[in-house]
C-alpha cells in the first residue's frame, strides 16, 4: 500500500478534504440512522393462527389442526411444524432455515392453509415472526375526571386512532375495554311449547339480512342494476320479527313474535380486565413496523400522550418502554467507548510522552466510527446493541494502525535528527511498517468472515456485530495509510533526538536474550502454561449466554377449568394485595383473562387464567424474592378459588436465548400414557434442587361428558347430526353474527335460558325418533371423562413438553446430564419416546458452530501470513502465537466468576485476529533484518527492542479500551463483560508471551539456515 501513501503526501490537502467529508456525512448518519434493541431479526417462520368460538380442544385438533398440518407437510425444506389446539383456537408454527426466501414461502404457507377445508365459522390468520414485533410501548392508563365508560369511549374513538396515524405504528391494541352485544336469552319452556328451537330462530334472524342480484334495465342508454337487500338495523326490528306461527301475542298481527319467547338484553361484555397498583386501567400497547426506528415511534407516542395528560384527561403510568431502553443501551455503549477511548490516550502518552503524536493517533477513531455509521446506515442496518457493541470492542484495535504508523514516524524523527523530515521521513518510516500493518489488519479482517456461517439465531445477532467490526477496522487502516504519515510528516518538526536504548528496551533485551539462551525452559513453561490453562474449563462452567438479569417477576395465574372471570378476579386482587405488601415492589400490573401477559398472536382470552408483571427496585435479591413468593403465593390463591395453581418466575428478556433450561419432550400416540409419563417427568424434575420454574404443557384438563348411541339409538336409526344440533344448542351460547344495530356494532348471540348444568338434565333432553319423543338417556350412553385443555403436535405428532430453568446457568451441561440420566432410569408408559433439548443443546449447536468458524479464521489468517511473508514456515510461527490465547483467556474468566459462553467464545475468535498483530509487527522486522545480512539472534533482539514499544501500545490500549466494558453491568447478554474479559486476558498473555516464546521458535526454526534460502524460499 506503499502507493496510496505516496498519493495521499503528494495530494494532502484533498485527503484532508476527503476526511472532513466523511466526517460531516458520518454525522449526519448519525441523527439518520435508526435505533432499535436489537437488529431486524425476521424469524424463518409463519405463524397461522384459527379461531372457532365454541368448538373445544378436540373439535379444534380434529378439524382445524390436523387438516393444517396435512396441508403444511407438503411444503419442503421446512425444520420444524409444531401446533397447539385449546377451547376456541389453535396455532401452527412452521419454521424453516435461516436465509429461506420467507416471501415466497409465507405466499406458499398461506396458498396451502387457503386450500384446507376448515369448519364454517372458523376464522384464518397467517403472519410470519419477527424478533420486533412485541409491544415497544406499554402503558396503563387512568382518569380522573370520566367514568370508564367515558375514558373508553375516548381512547377507542379519539387516542388510538391517532396513534395508529402516526408514523412507523403497526398496530394498536387496548386491553380492558368492554365490547357491544345483543344476547338473546329463549325461555326453553315457551320455545318448546311452539316447537321453537335455537337454529330456528338464528335462521330466522339471518334471513332478515340479505343481498340479492336481480338483474338489470337499461334506461336512456345507462344498464341500471337492480338489487333485492335487507338488512337488520334496530332492537325493536328484532324484537318483533316472527319465529312460530301459533297464538299471536297481544299486539301482534299473527304469529310468534321473538320478544314472546325471549328476553333480548344489550350487553357490555368484558372479555379481560386490567390494573395497574390495584386501580382499573385500560392497557396500552403499541407495535412499530419492521422499518420504524423505534425510539422514535416510542417519543411520537409518548409526545401524543403527554398532550392528554396536561389537559389532565389521561393519567399514564409506564409499564414498558423500549424507546428508553435503548435510549439506555446507546448511551451506555458510548459512555463505555468514550472511557475506552480515553483510556487509550493514555497509555499512548504514556509510552510516546508527546502530546501532538497522542493526538494524531486518536484521529482514525472518530473517522473509523463516523464511517461504519455512514455505511451501516446506507446498507440499511440499524444502530442497535450489536452494531454498536461491535464499535465499542473496536475502539481499541481501531487506533492500533495509527499508533503503529505514528511510533514509527516519530521513532524516525527522533533518530534521524535533521537528516531527513517532512514528507520523505513521513513515507519512508510508514513503508517500513505498512506491510505489517496491513497483513495484521486482513487478518482480523478475515476472522470474522466465517461468521457468515454460524448458523441460527447466533449468527443472525452477530452478523452486524461483525460487519461493524469490520468496517471501523478497514477504515482505521486506510486512515493509518493515507492521513496519518500527512500529519506525521507536517507535526513533527521539533523532536528531541533519541538515543539508542532506553531503560525499557535495555532491560527488554537482558530478557530476550536470557530467553534465547534458556529455549528449553521457555517452551517447557509456555506449554506447562498452557496445559494447566485447558484444565481449567471444568472449573469454569459451560453456559450459551450469561443470563439478562432484570429486576421483575412474572405471575401465571390459573384456576380450575371452567372457573369464571369473576372467580379469576376474586384471586387475581388477593394476589396484588400481597404483591403490594411485598418488599422492594414498586409497581404491579395484572390482566384477568389472559393467559400471558402478552398474547403476541392474539389468542383468546382464557377467563380462568390471569397474569401479573411485578416491578422491582434495582438492587432487590430476585431469586430469594422468587422463592418467597412460590412459597406463599400458591397457598393464598388456593384458600380463595381451591385447585388454583401460581406459578412466579424471573420476567423473561427480550433478544436471543439465554440457554440456561432443560427440556423433556415426550412423544406418544396416546394421549393417557402421554400424560402420565408427563406427570412423571415433571415430578422427577420438581424434586431436582437444581431446577426452578418446572413447568408441563400438559397438565391441564377439565371434565367432558362423552354420549355415545346404546343399542336402542342404533335400532331406532337416529341421526347422531340431529343429536349434535338439540344437544348443542343447549349446552353453549349460539353465534348468530356481527349487525350494527342502532348505530352500535354488536355481536347477537342465542342461547337458552335455561342451560345445562348437570348430568341428569343432558339425559332428559328430548329427541326426535322414528319411534317417538325419546329423552337422550333413553338411546345413548352419557359416561364423564377428563379432557386436555391443550394438546401439541411436533410434526403431526402428538407430545407434550417438560422444562426447567437451572438455578446455576453455569452449571446447565451437568444437569442436563443428571436429568436425562434420571428421567431415563424411570418406568414410563409402553411406547413413550423420548428426547432432550434446551440449553445444553443450544451449547452444543453453538460450540459447534463456532469451532467451526474458528478454525476456519486461523486457515483464512494463515493463507494472508502466507502472502505477506512468503513460504510457511514465518506464516506458522505467527500461527504458534494463538496456542496461548486460552491461557489469558480461560485464565481471566475463572478469576472474574464468568463461564465459558458463546459471547467468550466469539471473544477468542475475536483473539485470532488481534494476537497475531504483535507477532506479525515482531517477525516483519525480523524478517527485514535478517535479509539485510545482520545475524539471526542480532536480527531478533533488534527487532525486539525496537518493536516493543508499538506491540506494548497496540495491546494495552486494545486491552484498556475493553476496561469500561469488562467492568459495566449494563450491557446486554449478547456484548457482554464475558466477550470483553476473554480478549483482555487472552491478549495480556499471548502479547507477554509473543514477545518471549516467538523469538525462541524462531531462532529455532531459522538458524541453520542461511540468508539466501530465507530470500529465495
């Protein structure tokens, strides 16, 4: 690169032009650009989502899932199909491999799910996943001045719709609102004295609201369409349509008017109730599009808020704010970037103690940084935790270039006196380094290259981590080869010279050459070193990712099937009258209904389950206050409402997993022994003190009464149709539709009366048959049985699915092992098929990948010392300096308390390409003087000395720059003080280390030979 630099001192003033605009372009990127939490991660995965009212678990596996799924299994490549059956939905999820083209393969799921056959009334939604499409703001909302009824009317009508028209909202949703229905309650009595029945009547209804083609005329040379319509638009419409034709009422024209025969009431229905610290609140969620910027989406609708909120017409209370989160998370990688970046300036002044060659080594910083903004920005990246991590654990290896550059001017100037200076010092000392400079630079380049190939969620997250690393470093090497030798060249005009020596370097070279009489017992304690170093990783631990901790707790709350929305209610304020009660809680929010805190599919509502979000202050015990409350919780819950269970643990975090569970999947074709084995499992894994937060998804059932045809029913040829119609109608609400009747959309639903509460009045109901009116009881067999309440499929497999959180996410791998060693030691079932996943899994997968890529990097860095150095044997000198990364790495890891993890492992293939800079700028000197006829041990302890002080500066402020983030607690799992520990302690070593033991081999590989075989190799 010899060349760029002698164009850039001939045109320096247009490079300085260059530089100033891609500053002020990188600034302006800078306020463009757009913040998230994290990248946009879109999942390789569709989500399709039925919905039947009415229809129980059984009716939705038989007639919505499983047709599904037969649809779904003829499309290719997809890795896994899993579904979900309850009361009223189902949902399938189909995933396939990172990279799909998930426009074409949503088109072909949502083409499959059109060609399904499903039951009539049955509602289909098809979505594809993505990692941003949570809620990005949450909050509860109050008034002070309206009733809820009013407060409602407001938000619906004036708050969500502008919030929907602003700009990057998705969609809006709010909880605890109330919606219009028309019920129509029959007295049975008086409808089966006119032979009335519910599908009778809900015809009759239907028939009111129609629209009919009738053809055309043609007047005055215009065709004229004619249509027959109707439509239902008032109460009193319904009231007096005609369902019989016996005694007329009085009043009536003739016939059986609706209002005779039943009770037509408009209702408020309220399917989920919210609180907020105990008081009645409506919940508001708001979710951006894929290509919003979210914080500011978040400030759009929080200005919009605040507006109500002066008028003193709303109170908010913030439950979720992800526009402040990453607010946060920015400004604590900057702050942590800034501290590295001043923690560079000075060891650099320290080892240079000139405060213009300080000053014009830090330069490529803010170009390096302002460029990768400029560039991400453009390639259509976001500035999240991992682009922004990726800059923060780059500012150290950004200015290595520069200071090894500007050392070597300055070296330069100090030698060379008067002799040479300006521009020709300036060129001269840059092309004595700027081989190395540029071969170490490709090579922490390359490293990341075979990031590309990680595969899952792991490679999705630190693909703009690594394109950001990448970017600032190329950067900082074309800063280091076209401005620095400009400034260099002009800056350095009154230097002190230097003699020869120094305190430093001359106690350096008593060392070096000690070493290199002692190669023996040099290489016997690198290599002790390093074996005691690889014993290390049993103490360590094995984790995928240190687990986010957050101050809150999540509370799932359910009662026995069945129970109402009153009964959950009722359970729901005995559990936030505790939670109030509970030390370090600051605030408390609860929804009644809702099976999660967050249907991200919009499920339906289930009124025997609730869920509360508990906030805590930072600094609060959580997993003593966890253990706390599952000690108390589930007995105050169970005295009110008996069978109801709770269930507290840590609120999960957003982002990639932390791999810290077990998971027993359990496959089986009956569903019996499916779930006893299940029940076992989950005993076994509950008695497990390393486990916490067990959990089986098929634990829930609820009694069913199952009518079967005796013998008498066949005999008499009754049809089991009919049965369903009489039966059905009776045992739950009937949907007639959705009208907007006086100006109020409402759903009308039909139902009796009287409904069928026990047993014996489901035996009593009568039946049509060719040999008369016979009860139910009398030609069919009515025996009860426990139903699930939620059945899966795993590739149209029927299972059920056991996991655990480990206490001790460092300790996931052993027990893993424990359990699948236990689980495998119990009596399960006949024909139960096991298998074992979650976090130790995850590890393996992982660890596997970036194995992979590792070695990949060390070939890729071998092939680039190949052609700088020609030959092999310097290149694989070079490559013996990573033997001792483990040995700082592991080393530092066990001291600090951290395990091994995927964010430590991505730091060691960080280490690939930034240790052999030291050895790269050592062996280049070498390598010169060795050419240059000087002896071999000379050559070395020559270059030794004169590169000291550059590989020392390089390391330390690599090293120092990653201090600020070692030590935060606030980044994130994914860029954690994990990655940065292992770099610092890999390069602490390998640096000390380099300096020592590549010599040795060096000499060892090298003195026999001659000169002219090193030159014609």
């Amino acid at each position: 690169m010899n060349w760029l630099t002698k164009i850039s001192l001939k045109n320096g003033t247009a490079v300085v032009i260059l530089v100033l605009l891609i500053l002020g372009y990188g600034m302006y990127s800078a306020t463009q650009i757009k913040q998230q939490t994290f990248p946009d991660l879109e999942l390789p995965a569709v989500f399709v989502q039925v919905t039947k009212p009415g229809a129980s678990t059984e009716e939705m596996e038989s007639d919505v899932t499983l047709p599904v799924e037969n649809s779904l299994k003829g499309l290719q490549s997809y890795d896994s199909l899993t579904s979900t059956s309850t009361e009223n939905a189902a949902s399938v999820i189909i995933q396939f491999p990172f990279g799909s083209d998930m426009d074409k393969l949503s088109g072909e799921v949502e083409a499959a799910v059109g060609k399904t056959r499903l039951p009539e009334g049955a509602s289909v939604t098809v979505q594809r996943l993505s990692i941003n499409a949570q809620p990005i703001y949450q909050a509860a909302l109050f008034s002070d001045k309206d009733d809820a009824q009013t407060l409602a009317e407001r938000l619906e009508n004036e708050v969500v719709p502008q919030i929907e028209k602003l700009a990057g909202v998705s969609s809006v949703n709010l909880k605890g609102t109330s919606s219009e229905r028309l019920d129509i309650v029959v007295d049975k009595a008086k409808a089966a004295q006119q032979g009335i029945t519910l599908g009778a009547i809900r015809s009759a209804l239907q028939s009111l609201d129609y629209a009919l083609p009738l053809g055309s005329v043609s007047a005055d040379e215009t065709t004229i369409p004619i249509r027959l319509s109707g439509k239902i638009s008032t109460l009193e419409q319904i009231e007096l349509l005609k369902v019989g034709t016996g005694a007329p009422a009085e009043g009536a024209a003739g016939g059986i008017l609706l209002a005779d025969v039943a009770e037509i009431k408009p209702m408020q229905v309220q399917e989920e109730r919210t609180r907020f610290n105990g008081e009645p609140s409506y919940l508001l969620e708001v979710v951006k599009t894929q290509d919003a910027n979210t914080a500011d989406v978040s400030d759009e609708v929080k200005s919009l808020l605040a507006g109500y909120e002066e008028k003193g017409e709303l109170s908010i209370h913030v439950v979720s704010d992800q526009g402040e989160e990453i607010k946060e998370s920015v400004s604590g990688l900057v702050r942590e970037g800034l501290y590295g970046a001043l923690f560079c300036v000075l060891i650099i002044f320290a080892f240079l103690r000139n405060v213009r060659a300080t000053l014009i080594s830090i330069v490529s910083l803010p170009i390096s940084i302002f460029a990768t903004i400029a560039l991400m920005n453009e390639m259509g990246y976001t500035l999240n935790i991992m682009t922004l991590g990726g800059i923060a654990v780059s500012v150290g290896r950004i200015v290595d270039d520069s200071i090894v550059v500007i050392e070597n001017i300055y070296r330069w100037r100090q030698e060379k006196g008067e002799e040479l200076r300006g521009k020709e010092l300036a060129y001269r000392a840059t092309r004595e380094v700027i081989g190395a400079v540029a071969s170490s630079t490709v090579a922490m380049v390359v490293v990341f290259a075979p990031l590309a190939f990680v595969s899952g969620v792991i490679g999705e997250f630190f693909r703009p981590f690594s394109l950001a690393v990448v970017i600032s470093i190329l950067t900082s090497l074309f800063v280091a080869t076209m401005l620095i030798p400009i400034m260099g060249g002009k800056f350095f005009n009154r230097v002190k010279p230097h003699k020869e020596g120094g305190r430093l370097a001359n106690g350096f070279e008593r060392t070096i050459r000690g070493a290199l009489k002692r190669k023996g017992a040099v290489l016997g304690l690198a290599v002790l070193l390093l074996v005691g170093s690889l014993g290390l990783i049993p103490l360590l631990g094995v984790s995928f990712l240190p687990a986010e901790s957050s101050p809150s707790a999540s509370v799932e709350i359910t009662l026995p099937a069945k129970s109402s929305l009153d009964q959950t209610d009722q359970v729901g304020s005995k559990v936030e009258s505790y939670l109030k009660e509970l030390p370090g809680a600051e605030s408390y929010q609860i929804s009644i209904g809702s099976g999660s805190g967050r249907r991200m599919f919009g499920g339906s509502a289930s009124a025997y389950k609730a869920a509360a979000t508990v906030q805590f202050a930072q600094g609060t015990d959580m997993d003593a206050t966890i253990d706390r409350m599952n000690g108390e919780l589930p007995a105050l819950a169970a005295a009110e409402v008996p069978g109801t269970t709770i269930a507290v643990k840590a609120a999960e975090q957003a982002g990639a997993p932390s791999g810290n569970t077990v998971d027993v999947s359990i496959y089986s074709d009956n569903t019996e022994q499916l779930a006893a084995a299940a029940k076992q499992v989950e005993d076994l894994m509950r008695q497990n003190a390393d486990l916490k937060d067990v959990a089986n998804n098929m634990n829930e059932v609820a009694p069913k009464w199952v009518v079967t045809l005796n013998q008498q029913g066949i005999d008499l040829n009754v049809n089991p149709a009919m049965i369903m119609q009489l039966v059905g109608e009776q045992l739950r609400p009937m949907d007639v539709g959705a009208y907007k009747i006086d100006n109020e959309n409402r759903a009308v639903t039909l139902s009796y009366k009287q409904q069928i509460t026990s047993r014996a009045e489901l035996e009593s109901v009568p039946i049509l048959t060719s040999g008369g009116v016979k009860q139910l009881g009398d030609i069919a067999d009515v025996t009860e049985q426990n139903a699930w309440i939620q059945v899966n499929h795993d590739d149209g497999k029927m299972y059920a699915q056991v996991s655990g959180t480990v206490k001790d996410e460092n300790a996931v791998q052993a027990v893993t092992r424990q359990v699948e060693s236990d689980v495998r030691s119990l009596s399960l079932p006949g024909g139960v098929e096991l298998e074992f996943g979650g976090g130790l899994r995850m590890i393996s997968d992982g660890f596997t990948s970036i194995g992979i890529a590792m070695a990949a990097a060390v070939g890729l860095v071998f092939l680039v010392m190949s052609a700088t150095f020609g030959g092999l044997i310097t290149p694989l000198i070079i490559l013996c300096s990573l033997v001792f990364i483990p040995v700082g790495s592991l080393s530092a890891l066990l001291i600090t308390g951290q395990s091994l993890s995927m964010s430590a492992m991505i730091g060691m293939l960080m280490l690939v390409g930034i240790v052999v800079t030291n050895a790269v700028v050592l062996l280049d000197r070498v390598e010169h003087n060795r050419k240059a006829g000087i002896p071999i041990r000379e050559a070395i302890v020559e270059a030794s000395k004169t590169r000291l002080r550059p590989i020392l500066m390089t390391a330390f402020a690599t090293m120092l720059a990653l201090l600020p983030l070692a030590l935060s607690g606030s980044t994130t799992s994914l860029i954690s003080g994990g990655l940065a520990i292992t770099v610092i302690g890999g390069l602490f070593t390998s640096t000390l280390l380099t300096l020592i033991v590549i010599p040795v081999i060096y000499e060892l590989a090298w003195r026999k030979r001659k000169v002219h075989e090193i030159e014609n190799f």
